[in-house]
C-alpha cells in the first residue's frame, strides 16, 4: 500500500518536474511546481516526518509559490509564451542531464548503504528538543544563526525593494 | 522507512527530480524559470538529507534538522531573488537573461 503511494507520488513529481520546467508558458510553470511540492510533501509524510510535511506545505505551497504567482503578475504579460530554446540547445542539455543522471546513479548504486532495519518513531517534540538542545547532537548555534539570517534577509528585501531608481532610456 | 521501499528508490527518484532542474536552469532564458528551477533541485537534496537519515540512522535526527534549515535558507533565497527581479524589471523592464549587463562592471 506505502509502496503504491510510493510510486504515485514518484511519478507525479516527475511528470510535474519535467513540464515545469519545459512549459511555455510563466503561470503554468508555477502551478506544476506547486504540484512537485505537493508530491514532496506526500513522501515526507509517507517517511512519518509530520513536521517537515507540515513545513513543506505551508512554507513553499503556501508561501514560495504565493510570492511567485505575486511577481509573476507584477513583472510579466501572462498571454505572452516564452520564446523557446534552441533545439541544438536542449537536446545537447539533455544529453548531458541524462549523462550526469547515469553517472550519480551509478555512484548510489554502487555503494553498499547499510540500511538499519529498526523502525524508530519520530516525533516532533524530540525534533523541537535536539534543535534547542546544546549537548552531543545539539543544534542552537545553527538554530540562533538561522533566525538573524532570515532577519538579514528581510531586512534586505526591504532595502532592496525601496530604491527607488529609475533610468531614462 | 516506508515499506516495501529500498533507499535506492527514493535516491533514485531524488536524483532524476535535480537533473530535471538541471536540464531546465540551462535551457531557460527567464530569470523567474531559471528560479523555479533551482528550487527543484534545492527540494530534491532537502528529500535526500530526509531520506538518508531515516533509513540509515533512524535514531539521531540530523538530517531533518539540516532539511529544516535549508527550507529556511531557501524560502530566504526566494523572496530575496525575487525582490532583485522585481526592482531589475523596474530598471531594465525585462527579466530576459540575456539583456543583463547594469551589475556586470
């Protein structure tokens, strides 16, 4: 059953990946990566990590692609396709994405993972306590820097956003 | 774990979902596209670290920990992107990639 949901997922999340990345048109591009995070979410949950799937949807489902839908409108002409690549061009790129795909699975396959075979229930308590934790295994360094970096980035954003320059052309 | 489902798999599955964002970073000529694009290869490494950590080391929680933080760090990255394409578009009133040349000197 897990298994089935497995490959459901899987092969949504490739469908979706390949005609993000190969539609013309900006706001179709948008929703089919919103549909690959939703399938990354699934896996996330299908793994029993609740937390991060609840992460996953309301940080790039509900925010990212709010953000990118907002810009989209703000900066693009929707009717108007992309132009596209040329043909040389994608067939030379996708050889190449094709050769390095063959070559990382040939490293994965080649390593013999140990795989523990202990199911060990995680709950996001024990997340929330290594995160806060400064012990063996602890995290509040990377935790404390996170949160002046995203206030850094904020900060930035604004200042960014403000500038108001214009050039005559 | 999920059962019935070897770590290859899930490996396997993260690997075609970051070339297909590889493949697509190339070949697009819109700085949004090309930003979409990065962020499909940025979830597929994010799964990974997951994936890892539960099948291998199912008792530490390191790996969701790094997920967590690249999730922050990315949905960072993303709205600061964004805000430079937008003020760009107001310089330029293009997000081609190819009419860029105001931050290259």
């Amino acid at each position: 059953m897990e298994r089935l949901f497995f490959y459901f997922f899987g092969i949504m999340m490739v469908i979706f990946a390949v005609m993000a990345v190969s539609s013309r048109n900006m706001m179709r591009t948008i929703i089919y990566l919103l549909f690959v995070m939703l399938g990354m979410a699934g896996i996330y949950f299908l793994l029993h990590f609740n937390f991060l799937a609840a992460v996953q949807l309301s940080v790039y489902a509900g925010g990212v692609i709010v953000l990118y839908i907002n810009s989209v409108m703000l900066i693009n002409r929707i009717g108007s396709p992309m132009e596209r690549p040329k043909l040389w061009k994608q067939l030379l790129t996708g050889m190449l994405s094709v050769l390095g795909l063959g070559a990382a699975l040939f490293a994965v396959y080649q390593y013999p993972f140990k795989q523990a075979n202990t199911v060990v229930e995680t709950t996001t308590a024990q997340l929330g306590k290594q995160l806060l934790s400064y012990g063996e295994h602890g995290f509040i360094l990377p935790f404390e820097l996170i949160s002046m970096f995203l206030l850094a980035a904020l900060v930035g954003a604004i200042a960014i956003a403000k500038s108001g320059k214009t050039v005559k052309k | 774990m999920i059962e019935g489902v070897t770590l290859y798999e899930i490996l396997t599955l993260t690997s075609i979902i970051f070339f297909v964002g590889v493949y697509g970073f190339v070949t697009r000529k819109n700085l949004l596209a090309m930003l979409v694009s990065v962020e499909l290869m940025l979830n597929a490494m994010a799964l990974n670290f997951v994936a890892i950590n539960k099948y291998l080391y199912p008792e530490v929680l390191d790996g969701a920990v790094f997920s967590i933080f690249i999730i922050a760090v990315a949905a960072a990255e993303t709205a600061l992107a964004l805000a430079i394409i937008i003020n760009l578009y107001r310089l330029i009133r293009s997000v081609k990639v190819k009419d860029l040349e105001t931050m290259k000197y």
